[in-house]
C-alpha cells in the first residue's frame, strides 16, 4: 500500500514540474482515491507554448502500462532533470485524457487499482 502512495506522488511530482518548466501561472492538482482507481485531474493555466505542451503530453502519457516495468522504475520519477521522465508517468497510468483551449490545459490520468 505504501508504495501505491508512492507512486501517486511521483507522479504528482513529475507533472508539477513539467507544468513548472512550461511557465504554469496556476496549477491545480486533483487527487481521486476510488475503490477501483485513483484519478489525478491536473488544470495548468497560462503556459508558454501551449501547443508545445500539448504535443509532448500526448506523446508521453500515450504509452502502454507496463506494470512490470513500474515496480521497478517508478523510484527514479522526479530524480533526473530528463523530460523523458513522463514517459515513465505514461508507463505507470492506464489512460490520459488531455482537453485544452488557448488558455488552459485540463489533464485526467487514470490508474487501475
């Protein structure tokens, strides 16, 4: 259970900076603990490039789970200043939904328990 905790944390982390980086003027981070899934809902509000982050986004948060993987890697989120790093985030969640118009960009990662 703890490391479940964990998880959810870097994760939290690794889209807090990414977020950071692309110059957020507000950021609000949503944290839904359910029976069957845990839901991160992130809105990021006046970024630099909007499109940019967009695109990056979906490449990244695009990748298969790979649970196997996770119970390895998840550790190293948040530790290395590589953007690559939400590809691991990708790897740990089940589904991402990305909305966004010029202003802001509303993000839902889901994982299954």
């Amino acid at each position: 259970m703890r490391h479940e905790v964990k998880k959810i944390s870097k994760m939290v982390d690794e889209l807090t900076t990414f977020f950071l980086e692309h110059q957020a003027q507000s950021l609000e981070i949503k944290i839904n603990n359910l029976v069957d899934r845990e839901i991160i809902i992130v809105e990021a509000i006046a970024l630099d490039d909007m499109a940019l982050c967009v695109k990056r986004l979906q490449r990244f948060l695009s990748y298969p789970r790979e649970r196997e993987m996770e119970e390895y890697y998840w550790e190293l989120a948040g530790e290395t200043d590589s953007s690559e790093e939400l590809g691991l985030v990708g790897t740990m969640i089940d589904e991402a939904n990305i909305g966004y118009d010029e202003e802001k960009i509303q993000l839902e990662l889901i994982r299954r328990k």
